[in-house]
C-alpha cells in the first residue's frame, strides 16, 4: 500500500517551472539618447559612455611650472585661506621643484639678453641665485606675510568663462585687483608691496650698478609684468589641456 500512495503523491506534486535564462533588456535603438522626462518605451537606454574630463587648474602647468594659486571663479572655491594656509600656500612656492625650475628659465633668459641682474662674471649661476633669493622672498611677502596681515586672498581666481579678450584684460588686471578673505574686491596690495619688497631686499645681492632707485623700480615692474604674463597663462592653459585631452580621446 506505501508504494502506490508515494508514486501517486509524486504525480500530484506541482511540476517547478522552467528557467528563463536572464539576459540584458535590449535598448532603445531608435532613441539612444532618450529624454529621462520623457514616456519610458520599455526599453534601456543607450546613451555612449562620457570621455572624463581632463583635470582643471593642475598643480603644475606642463607637469613643470608651479600653479598652486589657482582655482575657479566659483561659490564654490570661495571659502577663505587661514593664515596658515597661506604660509603653506607660500612655502609650496617657494620649494616646489618645480618653482627652481622655473628660476633655471628666468636666468637663462636674463643671460641671453644679458638683463638684470647684470653680472658679468660667473654670470649664469649668479643670475639662477639670484633668481632663487628673489623666488623665496617674493613668495613669504606676496602669499604668507601681506595676506595674512591685511586678510587678502592670495590665490588667482580664474574667471573660466567668456570672451578670450575680456579674459586676458582680466588676468592681467588680477595683478593689481584682488580679493579679501571675505570676498570683497581690493588693491592687489600683497602683490604690489610684496614685489617691491622682494626688489628691495634683492639689492643686497645685486651687482653695484643694479642698487639704485631707477634698478629697483626696474626689477618691481619686471616682476609685476612676469606675474602679468603668468596670470594670463593660467587663465588659458586648462582649456588648452582639455582641447588637447578631447583630441587624444576621440577615436
């Protein structure tokens, strides 16, 4: 009797169902690109993977030249530096391998136009000292001592949008013009009296006919124009990167 009630209750059992294989929803071909707002088709999308971005204001532009004072001109960044942080901004400057490298360009440029300094022996490595007392000493005025003490905003914002004229007009003008830690706009002062610092203290290493008034104004407004430049070269160097990253990345 205990067979046939077992065989007939094995008969009754529901029959599992079959597996259906699980495979990826096929996805809109027809519209690829579909508008999220728009009434779903049942199907996925296939929206193409996005190339990431190359990366903005980079430490150093060229993987060489220092840029650790730059950011955007956005609510965002606008979170004022504590004094320490600009100290540390300053000491960045002034050490980064990169700013050495940067006064190893500025020498051999003075010594090819035979500029100031103006040293005539031992003339290369006496302009790259040089460039290296300037270098430490600019940098402890212009982004650790004068901002902290006058609650300026050493770093350069830049504007990222607009007309590519509008934006070297601005550039060039952040060397006179800055922000306060709270955002308001200034005389660039940490600028204007830091390099003027730096070209003062520099005639104690400056050749004889380099100490005078008219040197010493020479130096500070071949300075202001060097920031200037560099000012300029920060404000379009990302997207110069990011043209080129684009060209790399596309197919």
């Amino acid at each position: 009797m205990t067979a046939p009630l077992v065989a007939r209750a094995q008969e009754a059992a529901p029959t599992p169902p079959a597996q259906v294989p699980v495979t990826d929803p096929p996805c809109d071909q027809e519209n690829p690109a579909r508008d999220p707002h728009s009434p779903s088709t049942g199907h996925a999308d296939c929206s193409p993977s996005v190339t990431p971005a190359a990366p903005t204001n980079p430490k150093r532009i060229l993987g060489l030249i220092p840029n650790f004072t730059t950011t955007d001109e956005s609510v965002a960044h606008r979170a004022p530096l504590t004094a320490r942080q600009k100290y540390i901004l300053a000491l960045d400057q002034m050490f980064d391998f990169s700013a050495h490298a940067g006064n190893v360009l500025q020498a051999s440029i003075g010594q090819a136009v035979s500029g100031q300094p103006h040293y005539t022996t031992a003339a290369f490595g006496k302009r790259l000292l040089a460039a290296e007392g300037d270098q430490i000493t600019s940098c402890f005025f212009i982004y650790g001592a004068f901002p902290s003490v006058l609650h300026d905003d050493p770093r350069y914002f830049r504007r990222v949008e607009g007309p590519p004229l509008a934006r070297t007009w601005y550039a060039v003008s952040r060397t006179f013009v800055a922000r306060t830690d709270n955002g308001a706009r200034t005389v660039n002062t940490s600028q204007l009296a830091g390099q003027f610092a730096q070209a003062s203290l520099s005639n104690l290493y400056y050749p004889d006919q380099d100490r005078t008034v008219t040197g010493t104004l020479a130096n500070w407004a071949i300075q202001l124009a060097y920031n200037s430049a560099f000012n300029v070269l920060k404000e379009f160097y990302p997207d110069i990167a990011a043209k080129l990253h684009r060209h790399r990345m596309s197919p």
